[in-house]
C-alpha cells in the first residue's frame, strides 16, 4: 500500500513539474521586427507562433486608409488569431499638430475607432520630435492628454515609446523630455512604452526609471544590438524583476534590420543629430530623421511605421526581401529560445 501511494506521489509531482515547463510564457512580438513582413504575412505569423509568441504588437496600420497591410482591421485580426496570437497593442501615428486641434483629435478619434475593432489594448505613438521650449512643450504634453481622452472613451490607453533623444535636457531648463513628458501628462490618459535599448542609449538605467516612474511604463520593448541577449550589455533579469514589481505584464521583443558597422553609424549618427536638435544644438550638416520620424516641430505625418530598418536602404529585390525575411525570423526566434529559458520571465 506504501508503495502505490509513493508511486502515486511520485506521478503527480511528476506531473507538476512537467505542467510547469510546458506552461507558455507570456512572449510578446513587435511585428515591426519581421523585416519583409508583407512579403509574406502567413509565413511569418506561423513562423512566430511556432516560436512561442502569444501577443503582438504590429506596426503596419496605415491611417490614411485605415487597414492593415491592406486587410480591414477585423480580417487582419482575424487572421492572427489563425494562427494563436492576439494583436494587443499598435505602433500608429495621425495627425500631430496643437494649431489643429479639432483636426488632430478627429484623426486619432478614428485611428482609435479602427483599434478597438482589432481589439488593442493599447496605441503607441511611436516617435514624435518635440518642441524646444517648455511651454511649446506643454501645449503638445495637453494635446497627448487629450488624444488620451480619445482612446479612453473606446477602452483604449494611449501611450508614448521613447527613442535616445528624449534623454537630452529640454532648453533652457534642467529636466530631460523623457521627465518633461511624464510630468505634464495625466496618468490616466498617457501611459509610456519603455524601450531599454534606447534608455541605455541614452545613458540612462531602465532599472532606475522602472523604479522612479511605477506606475507610468506599462509596456516594455525588450530590445538589444540585435538578437535578445547577444550583446551581454543590458540586464534584462533586474529589468524584469523591477517591471513585474511594479505590476507590468506586457512586454515585445524589437529587432532592428542586421546592420553592418556603416548602417551603425549612420543610425547612431541620425540619433546623435537628433539628440543636438532637440537639446537646442544645430547638427554639423542637415540629415533625414530614421525611417517613420515625424519632421521637427512636432507635426507627425500619417501613415503606418514602415516595416524596414534604415531609412533607403529597403531593397525592393524579391529575393534579397525573402532573405531579409528569413534573416529577421531567425534573430526573433534566437530571442524567444533566449527568453524561454530565461528564469526572470513569466
């Protein structure tokens, strides 16, 4: 008898142990990531659920027509809940402009429409380049409240992903945009997306802003040189830690075109002159913004975030894209096994 109930014991702790590893972390995947998604969108999103991702974060909503890479947004949903994953959150932008008021708040107001359709939880104003003076500032801080408003009468919370440039000081003063915009918006109406790469970047610790804003980073994009991990720059387990302390849950991995060390350069010399503008400097010689920024002055143009790296450097080529696409599902995947077997993630 002694027997059969340890034998019994050993199956249920057994058992246990094996539901234990079997369970499904809550992975999350910024489609922005799959280079050359539209190439091959079934493809890919089997690719990704076979990886272990859940959740998404797509990028390819495109305002002026309001579809998703030329599906209505219901088809679109559907069609990634196909294959296992929920889409809840969106990079997206409209109109951005305080001299237009009525105007802006009717853009989102439809963008936001078009999202609670997908089923979002959340909308991410992906990048904007801010005003440099405070009170210019200000009144585009009162304008994200109010386009905040717009997504909480869908059910919708709004927020804002940080880039390097938002760790520079805003003219004139000693508080940098990152804390100007935190400051000067409702917690109710603006949440922000914490991207750890460009806090790093920025020379900043994601750790200690977790610590110092709890309750304003609700998002995370989980982000490295490249695949997830790789660098051993970036410590994702105190990350982690700190992010679930504060009560967060939802978090994407972000992967960046693979660059060579002179699209490095570019990309960090395209931040660093955004960094002196914003900080009230004028850049050595004139540059365009990284792929989907807004121009200066805060005007935000419509339009999806465009699924590529490195502003003209998108080859058009079918067979370069399939290896373009082949090249980024093999650096999201590298990030899911890293993630997996990671101990810090739920």
């Amino acid at each position: 008898m002694l027997t059969g109930v340890a034998v019994l014991l050993a199956l249920v702790v057994t058992s246990s142990v094996q539901a234990g590893a079997d369970a499904k972390k809550h992975l999350g995947i910024a489609t922005y990531s799959v280079k050359g998604l539209e190439s091959d969108i079934e493809g890919s999103l089997k690719a990704l659920a076979e990886d272990g991702y859940q959740v998404m974060e797509i990028s390819n909503y495109n305002a002026a027509k309001g579809n998703v890479a030329g599906y209505a947004p219901a088809d679109y949903a559907a069609l990634v809940k196909k294959y296992g994953m929920t889409i809840i959150s969106s990079h997206a932008r409209a109109k951005f402009d305080v001299k237009d008021e009525a105007g802006t708040l009717a853009a989102w107001g439809k963008l936001f429409d078009d999202h609670k359709i997908i089923g979002c939880k959340y909308v991410v104003f992906p990048m904007n380049m801010w005003s440099t003076t405070p009170d210019a500032l200000k009144a585009e801080c009162e304008l994200m409240n109010k386009i905040g408003d717009e997504a909480n009468k869908r059910g919708i919370k709004f927020g804002y992903h940080n880039h390097s440039f938002e760790f520079v000081k805003v003219p004139g003063t000693e508080v940098m945009y990152e804390d100007f915009l935190i400051a000067n918006t409702d917690p109710s109406k603006v949440f922000f997306q914490m991207d750890v790469y460009w806090v790093t970047q920025g020379g900043q610790s994601p750790v200690e802003y977790l610590k110092k804003y709890p309750n304003r980073f609700k998002v995370l994009h989980i982000k490295d040189d490249y695949v997830i991990g790789e660098s051993g720059t970036i410590d994702y387990k105190a990350i982690f830690s700190q992010f679930y302390k504060n009560g967060g849950e939802d978090w994407f991995v972000e992967i960046e075109s693979k660059m060579t060390p002179e699209q490095k350069a570019m990309m960090a010399g395209m931040m660093e002159q955004m960094k002196a503008r914003m900080s009230g400097q004028q850049p050595a010689a004139p540059a365009g913004p990284p792929a989907g920024a807004p121009p200066a002055g805060g005007q935000a143009g419509q339009g999806a975030r465009p699924q590529g790296g490195m502003p003209g450097m998108g080859p058009q080529d079918p067979k370069v894209v399939a290896e373009n696409l082949k090249e980024s599902l093999s650096a999201i995947k590298l990030s899911a096994e890293y993630l997996k077997k990671a101990d810090f993630v739920k």
